[in-house]
C-alpha cells in the first residue's frame, strides 16, 4: 500500500486528468501518465484516476523514481484518484502551462521506394577522415531538446534552436578539415531512441519509467548505476501500436545539412537488429506484436524507404549502427536484460542473433550500391568510464561483417577493448574499413605520429586503398552524456586530418 494514507478529497485543483480505468503501471499507464504530465511546468498537477488495485503500491514507488510528488489519494470503493505533482510540491499554485503546438499530420510520403533513384555522388577517397555521426550539442540544444519532447517547446522553435546547433557542428567539422561531414545528430536526444519521436505510434518515455514494467526492477536499476546510465535523462521509445513512416526519420536532417555545407555528407541511421531489440520490450510491444520477427518486418520496411529517400537526396554515405552486436558476442551467457547501447530486451543465442541481424539489415540495403551503405560497430559509447564498455577482438563477428552486404566497416580499433587490428586480415578484399584510430571518450588528444603509426599498422592489414580514418564512436552518442567536448573532439579529428596529409605524401 501506499505510505500516503488516502484523504477523503484532494485539496488542491489538478492541471491535467488521466483516466487509467484497469490499467496497471507496466500495462501502458505510466506511458498515459507521462504523455500527460511533461506537457506541465515544475509543480504542475496531475490527476490519475485508476480502478486497478496494484495502482497504489506501483504509483507512488514511480513518483519516487522519477522525482515526482504523491500529494493526496483518495479512494472510494474500487476507484481511487491519486494527485501527482511535476517535481517537488508547493502548495503555491503553479504558472499554467504554456499551450502545446500540435503539428498538423505529417503529409504520406509520396512515391514508393522503386521510383527513386539514388543521386550520384563523387567516391569516397582511400584515407578519407569522417566522424562516426554525433557531435557534442550546446547546454542551450539540450534545455531546447527536452522541452521539445516534453511538449514545452513548439516544434518550428525547436527546428530554429537546432538549425544553430547543426551550423556550429558543421562549421566545426570543416575547420578540422575532415573529408565526410555529419549534421551532428543535433535534432536527436541520441543515436538510436529518437525514432521514438518520429515513428507512428512511438513514444520516447524515461528509462526510470520503465522499471516497474520489467521482472525486476531492482536489478536493472542496479544495472543503471553500474554502468553510469542517467536514466532520469536518457529516455526509451515505447511502442503503442504497428510503426510505421509517415514522415522522415532523418532526411530533413540531410536536406538542412546540404544547404549549409558543400562537404560530401554521411547519415547514421540505427540498424534493424538494434531497432529490433530497442523497439520489442515484452511489457509493452507484445500487445501489438507476437514477436520480435514480426516487429522486425515493419523495421526492415522502415528503413528501405528512409534509405531510399536518403540516397535519392544525396547522402553519400548512409552508416547503420548496430553497437548491440557486440553485446551479443561479449555479453556473456546472461541472455538477459541489457542496457548496452539503450538495448533493453532479451536476446537468444549468439549464432541465432547474429544471422538475424545479417538477413534484417541485408534485406534493408537489398539493391542498394555497396559503396553507399555502411555498418558501425563499437562496444558502448554512454560514459567516458571505460571499465563499464565490453571487451573482446572482432573474431566472432568477422562473420558477420564479412557477409553483411554493405561495403563499408566502420569499427572501433584505437582503444585496447577492440583487440588486435591483424584480425581483420580474414575480411574479404572488397569491404572497407573506418579503421578507429582516435578514442572518442579519452580527454587527451593522440598524437599526429601516434595515428600515423596506427593506420600505417591497418594499411599493412588491409591495403591503402581500403582504409579510411574515424573515431572509434561518435562523439555524444546520447544528448544529456556526451563523452567529450566540442573542442576536444574538433581537435581529434584535426589530427586524424593532419594524419592523413602525412600518409598521402
């Protein structure tokens, strides 16, 4: 029961009512209660209504989570009213909240993927230095994110704060002189949970919301902690019905990008496998679908025509991540809940996940120019902490990367997790690799000769003309943990540039 006795009425006026009926808090009402009160200025009130009786314990250990207030419940028969404070309660009555913009209905998208046609692009020249796609993000891009998802903050305001953001990213990229560019990921709270936003029946929730859902919660905030997640900050998408694209995932993120650089252009997209895994939480997508396969077909088509459209508007690189492979591999036997990479569900046996994650993301590039589609893969990017990363040499994914129809292997390889460079000798002679050569969660920037030496190492491995520079991750993978700064990071790639001068002298 709750620790609140129940009063016989609430004494204070709610902001916003949520009618819950039956639902209990792993069977969809925390996402109805936080589509409701994020919307609402700090000591905003929220009524719930429930006619569930686990409501009583679960709700009030949420408010404790999350830092929310239980001021006064009440209960009359099976009904109860509970009375939740946004952050801490004062009796002083709060600002109204300002009035959400609700955008009209994204238009359908307007040919199907067999009328477009990728544009041409000029090659990607051997030694070419890229970042991997996510840039630090101002402190001002982050208030404007979270109050973009919170539904404080209009979308056409949102678009103008991150348009800024992108032109520093942008501007900083050129001044290191890199070859690829990025728009920095800046619209994204992180790599891979922003489809949440931007999917049909998605929604981007807390990680603390989720752990009333899940066997047991305990354990995963454990898990939370150890591995330095802020999962106040960081947020999850939920599935509340079949996904579905009616709207670009990232191609406006292209077009804005193109008009304000002339640099070739790269966009990471997450890959199908880690979508499959991100997306299918038991506790909610099972509702919808019977299985992570049957959600993955709707991913796969997904994705087609979000590449399709990318190639068509000029991309000339698209790069899937799919970090969580390496989970799969070094992750132990513990087939159990995981956050690596925000990956949250349960998983099978190694073989079985990695010839699932070969066959979703070749069905995703099917047709499409190998030279134009690429894979990433690292061991975790959420902290600079890197005892809380996995460890373990490419041996169990060459597989994997040798088959996988992309022509392109964007790979961690400058930290010591990665193992031995030389294992890569067994890739076939038609795949290049982004050969990892600065470490992106280490403040002191590698030395020129330093990088030298290690991509002359991979050109011995490889041959030049397969080689290409990177970091091992992107920069700020999630919005609110960004693992370096924006002058650290502008620096590494001026070295991993200066580097590539030197080996092509």
């Amino acid at each position: 029961m709750s620790e609140l006795a129940p009063s016989a009425h609430h004494s204070h006026a709610a902001d916003a009512v949520v009618e819950g009926g039956e639902l209990d808090c792993g069977g969809g009402l925390l996402l109805l209660i936080r589509r409701s009160i994020d919307p609402l200025p700090l000591g905003g009130l929220l009524e719930v209504r429930s006619s569930e009786s686990s409501v009583e314990l679960e709700l009030p250990a949420w408010c404790r989570m999350t830092g929310n207030q239980l001021v006064s419940w009440t209960k009359n028969g099976r009904e109860r009213s509970f009375l939740v404070s946004k952050g801490p309660f004062s009796a002083r009555a709060p600002s109204p909240a300002a009035p959400r913009e609700v955008p009209a209905p994204p238009p359908a998208l307007e040919r199907p993927i067999a009328d477009r046609r990728a544009q041409p692009v000029a090659p990607i020249e051997p030694l070419s230095v890229m970042g991997i796609g996510s840039w630090p993000r101002p402190r001002w891009m982050v208030r404007a994110l979270h109050e973009f998802i919170e539904g404080r903050m209009g979308e056409a305001e949102f678009h103008a704060c991150a348009d800024d953001a992108v032109r520093l990213a942008l501007a900083a990229q050129e001044r290191a002189g890199v070859a690829v560019a990025s728009d920095g990921e800046q619209r994204r709270d992180s790599y891979v949970s922003f489809v949440g936003s931007r999917l049909d029946h998605c929604q981007l929730i807390p990680l603390t919301d989720l752990l009333p859902m899940v066997d047991d919660p305990d354990k995963l905030a454990a898990e939370f902690a150890r591995l330095d997640v802020p999962a106040k900050d960081v947020r999850h998408p939920a599935i509340l019905g079949r996904i579905a694209r009616t709207r670009p995932l990232a191609t406006h993120e292209l077009d804005f990008a193109r008009a304000n650089t002339r640099l070739p252009l790269k966009v990471a997209l997450p890959g199908p496998y880690l979508l499959s895994r991100i997306l299918f939480l038991e506790c909610l997508s099972e509702k919808t679908y019977a299985s992570r396969e049957e959600l993955a077909v709707d991913i796969v088509a997904v994705l087609r025509a979000e590449l399709a459209e990318l190639l068509e508007h000029g991309a000339t690189l698209v790069q899937f991540d799919e970090p969580v492979l390496t989970e799969v591999v070094f992750g132990g036997e513990k087939h159990g809940t995981s956050f690596m990479c925000g990956a949250l569900s349960s998983r099978g046996s190694a073989g079985r996940e990695l010839a699932f994650a070969r066959e979703l993301l070749d069905a995703v590039v099917q047709g499409v120019p190998r030279e134009r589609v690429a894979v990433h893969v690292c061991r975790g990017n959420w902290t600079p902490d890197e005892r809380a990363a996995l460890h373990g040499d490419y041996r169990p994914l060459l597989e994997y990367l040798s088959q996988v129809r992309v022509g392109t292997c964007l790979l961690e390889l400058c930290t010591p997790r990665a193992g031995e460079l030389d294992v890569l000798r067994a890739l076939p002679a038609d795949k290049r690799v982004g050969v990892g050569a600065v470490n992106q969660k280490s403040a002191t920037v590698e030395s020129v000769d330093d990088i030298v030496a290690h991509a002359r190492h991979a050109i011995d491995v490889l041959g030049r003309e397969r080689v290409l520079l990177v970091p091992d991750c992107g920069f700020a993978t999630f919005a609110d943990n960004p693992v370096s700064s924006a002058e650290i990071a502008e620096a590494k790639l001026k070295a991993l540039v200066e580097a590539a001068r030197r080996l092509s002298d």
